[in-house]
C-alpha cells in the first residue's frame, strides 16, 4: 500500500499508510487526541486557518521508518511539462511588493510575506511517491513529505509534496523546538568565495535581520508563557538548502505543562510571520485583499501522536498535485519590510521555485530573467 502521508528528514521518514478516520479541523483532531480516540494524527493545516484542515489517523503507521529508495534513474516516473504560468506576472508581483513596501513605510504593517504562484500542466499524471523521492533525494538534509488530501473538501483533493527547510516546532516528551527560517540569499555554489560572501552579506544585512526578528518575537510571544524555561538566541545564524542561504534561529524550550501537544504548539503557533508578517492581523488582511487563495501552501505539516509529540514542518518548497497528476500548483513568497527591493524579491520567488523544478527536471524554466545583486547592509 502506498504511503498516504511521508514526512522524512535525515535518512529517517515518519510513513502513515491508508486512512481510518478525517479531520477537517485541527481542534477536533487534538480532541480525538486527547480522548484516546485516535493513535496519531497526520498531515496538513491550511494557511488560512478558516479554511478545512486535512489531516487523519493512518490506518499503519511508522514514526521512524527507513529511508525512502532513491528516485528511478534520470527521466523515469517525471511527468513532462507541457505548459505553466505564473499568477502573478512577474511585472505585477514587482508593483504588489513595492505598494507593500509603501505600507511598511507608512507604519500600517511592518512585515508582510507576498507569494506567487507557478501552475506547471503536465504531459503525464505525476506519481506522487516518485516526485517525493526526488524532492528528497535533492535536499541536502533529506527532507521531504507528502500528504494525500481529502477528495470531499472545499479545498482540492491530490497530494501536497515538496521538502521544507522550517520546522514550525517539534515536541519530545517536555522539550519544544522549532528553528524559524527568514531573510533569504541565493547561494553561488560554483564559487566559494563568492558562496560565502553572498552568506556574510545575508548575515549583516538589516533589512533581513530585521524581517527575522519579527519572526523569533512571534513565536517567542506564544512559548514563552508555556514553557518553564526557553532559549532565544539572540542574533540568527545561517541556515542553508542547496540553493539557498537563510537566516535561522534555533529555539529551544521546556514545557511547563505537559498537555500542550504539538499539534496544539503548531495550531498556537501558526502563521508566524515566516509566512504572514506582523502585526499578524494588518498582514493577514493585506495576503488576503492581495493574493488569490493559499490553500496549504504556508499552512503545516506534520504528525503528532497521543502522547502529544510530534513534528510539524512549514508548509514551503512544494506544490499541490492534482487529483488527475495532470497539474502541480507550487507558491513562493518573501517577506516584505520597508527596506524591501522589489526586484530582488521577485528574484527571491524564482529561487524558492527551485526545489520544484528540479524534482520535474526543468530546472531553467524561469530563467528568463537574471537575479539582481542584493544591496548590502
Ligand atoms: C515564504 C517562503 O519562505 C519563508 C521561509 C524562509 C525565508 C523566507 C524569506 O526570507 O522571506 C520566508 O519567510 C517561501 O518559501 O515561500
């Protein structure tokens, strides 16, 4: 039987196979949890958290299952790309960023994260299970998942998968951490020199501190009054995928009460301003005046079982595979803050598609334009 939800990292995955009951939300979920109902709870929340979750109880279910096998060789099980379009055009995002950008200056909102979207229409129904594999074989640290969507809900059944670099938090026994990714680089991998530079830059560079930091108060506002002891690093340190340097901020705690799970932790959590910005109501607002609907896209993914442990990952670097495999939806946005560059942002956007075109192998499709060079400090 295939796996209906994969969440893998570090040659390990945590696989839940079939489906025995549904949640469409999360607080139903963490009841079922809670009465003994329900052994674990799997899969995604929705950006929007309005809009239907989709997480369920597997039927089988493995938190710590072997690695994936690898992708077939070179072209096998990857669907031709036959056409794609982006939402907003390119020339559009560059305006919705700097009216943004006038925002952040006016002190109406002082971090918002915009996104745009790439619709891929493939030749050949997509494997979920083979695009996995390759969204894991191409992460340095194997991360990964997949989550099968409900077909009865108001949002479009399939599969979400990609591989996100976020943790949103996990939860062993007492100890909470997450480690929330903000402030974005490309990587220049060909040149070290120019590699580490490129990551000097990120990490003296206000502007992405600044769009950092609201991140770490977000999320320290929501564990600090439920941990007993928690550790904030002060500055970020670099994170970085293949492609791309992030600043990162490891936080680690010590609950006080052991009955926040980390579906709760998640749901409290969710969205920091890694996905929506700050104040989280005036950015929430503007996402939603601005931007079509987001679906899973930013959301959660993740698992937590009846002792309240768990891990959820936010919900990047991927995309929605329709029901027939014929079309992938991937997001990829930016925070934006009054020092922002709309043409860098822009640039940012094609660099965060990058996991998804490589997993169907059409890694140049965007590179039409080249990236700008990002102002220093
Ligand atoms: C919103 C995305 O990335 C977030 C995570 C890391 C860095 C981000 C940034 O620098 O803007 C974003 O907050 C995305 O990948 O679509």
């Amino acid at each position: 039987m295939d796996p209906t939800f994969v969440l893998s990292q570090r040659g390990r995955s945590a696989v839940g196979r079939g489906i025995r009951q549904r949640w469409s939300s999360g607080q139903d979920a963490a009841r079922a949890l809670r009465a003994g109902d329900a052994g674990v709870v799997v899969g995604c929340l929705p950006f929007d958290t309005r809009q239907p979750a989709a997480l369920f109880e597997p039927e089988s279910w493995d938190p710590d299952a072997a690695a994936l096998p690898g992708p077939g060789t070179s072209a096998t099980g990857v669907p031709t790309v036959r056409s794609w379009n982006e939402e907003p055009e390119p020339h559009e995002h560059v305006a919705r960023v700097a009216r943004a950008v006038e925002l952040a200056r006016s002190g109406a909102l002082d971090k918002v994260v915009l996104a745009r979207v790439l619709r891929l229409d493939l030749a050949e129904p997509g494997d979920p299970l083979e695009l996995l594999r390759r969204f894991v074989a191409d992460d340095r640290e194997g991360n990964g998942y997949l989550v099968r969507l409900p077909t009865d809900s108001a949002l479009p059944g399939g599969h979400m998968i990609g591989s996100s670099p976020e943790v949103l938090v996990r939860r062993e026994g007492l100890e909470v951490s997450t480690h929330p990714l903000a402030g974005t680089a490309a990587r220049r991998p060909e040149d070290r020199n120019l590699d580490r530079e490129a990551a000097l830059a990120l990490q003296t560079s206000h502007k992405d501190l600044d769009e950092h930091r609201y991140v770490v108060d977000a999320i320290e506002a929501v564990l600090r009054p439920l941990c007993a002891e928690l550790d904030v690093p002060p500055l970020p340190t670099l994170a970085h995928t293949e492609r791309i340097w992030h600043l990162g901020t490891t936080i680690r705690g010590v609950l006080a009460d052991p009955t926040h799970t980390a579906l709760d932790l998640a749901a409290a959590l969710h969205p920091t301003p890694a996905v929506c910005g700050s104040p989280r109501l005036a950015a929430l607002r503007h996402i939603l005046d601005t931007e079509s609907p987001r679906g899973y896209y930013a959301g959660a993914v993740g698992w937590c079982d009846a002792s309240g442990d768990g891990h959820w990952r936010v919900l990047l670097r991927g995309g929605h595979l329709a029901e027939d495999g014929l079309s992938l939806t991937a997001h990829a946005g930016g925070g934006i803050v009054a020092e922002s560059d709309p043409k860098a942002e822009l640039a940012e956007t094609r660099l965060k598609f990058t996991p998804v075109l490589t997993a169907l192998g059409v890694q140049d499709l965007l590179e039409t334009v080249p990236a700008p060079p990002r102002p220093r400090g």
